[in-house]
C-alpha cells in the first residue's frame, strides 16, 4: 500500500529538512532518485479528466479530436529506505506551491487493511510536529471500489487514483 501525500512546506527547506530528518535522526538511506510525471487531459464534450499512462497517452495522441492536453506536472526528488518502508519525495519543478509530494510504501504487504495502520503510525514519526501533511483518504463519494479498484489488493492504479483527488482537493488540477 502507497499513501500519497503533501508535506506542505511554506519556507522552501522542506526536502532538506526531511533528508536530515530520515538520513540523520531515523537513521535511513538514500537510495536513489525519483521523479513523477503526470499529464491531464480534458474530454471536449464533457470536461472529465483522465490522468495518463504511457499506454494512454498513445490512444489520446490518436484521439486528439477528443481530448486535448490540459496541464503537465513534473515532480523530481529522491528515494529513502528506512527498514520495510520506501519513502519517495519530489518538488514541482515548474510552479509556486510551496511543499513536496510524498509516497510512502510499506513492502512487506499489499493489502491496505494490514498496511494502514503501520503506515499511518510511520507518518506520523517521518514527519516533524511542526509539518503539516495533506493526505487523500477514500470516503463513501470516492472509493476505490466505486471506480473498479480492490478494496482488498493495493496496486499502482490505486497510488494514481489517490494522486488525481490529492491534486482536486488541493486545487492543483
């Protein structure tokens, strides 16, 4: 299971507080970089967003009476490990929010009913009592399950669902 999250960070220190942070007081490792790229596409007839894929890109390319590419965020950051647990974090490189992107992964499982737990608790000692995170929690209006996700198995499917509602209820779409 992979939470998505937003470490908000209004004074701009924020990816080197937190590499002192997992490097020096939880005794993590840097492990390699890490990026993320994300392309929205509006539908003309409808205005729904779609968040792309390589394979999805190929079929909106062929389709560009359809859907027209309405915004693009880059991410670039770097990788920890710290035990069982790899936490991923990038900057926007092209925009004024003041903060940086999260994914934290708990590798000894994939289902989220034994993962939520523990992850919630790791937040909570990854981050600084002085930070605030933002992170998108399903409700009853948008489940996994009500978009054809698992409630039961997490996949990448379900970390990109958690990106596109992240970016709308932070009104960076």
């Amino acid at each position: 299971m992979i939470p998505v999250l937003l470490w908000k960070d209004n004074n701009g220190q924020g990816m080197t507080k937190f590499h002192e942070r997992v490097t020096t007081t939880l005794l993590g490792s840097y492990r390699d970089k890490w990026g993320i790229q994300v392309k929205l596409y509006r539908d003309n007839k409808n205005d729904v967003i779609v968040e792309a894929e390589r394979e999805m890109e190929n079929i909106l390319e062929k389709l560009k009476n359809l859907w027209h590419l309405r915004q693009v965020m880059v991410y670039d950051g770097y990788t920890y490990i710290i035990g069982d647990f790899l936490i991923r974090v990038a900057y926007p490189k092209s925009t004024n929010y003041k903060g940086m992107l999260m994914e934290v992964e708990y590798t000894s499982t994939i289902n989220p009913h034994v993962a939520a737990p523990i992850l919630d608790e790791f937040i909570e000692i990854l981050k600084p009592p002085e930070i605030e995170i933002v992170k998108w929690k399903p409700d009853d209006k948008y489940s996994f399950s009500k978009i054809g996700l698992s409630e039961d198995t997490f996949t990448r499917a379900h970390t990109d669902y958690q990106y596109m509602m992240l970016f709308k209820s932070e009104n960076l779409l």
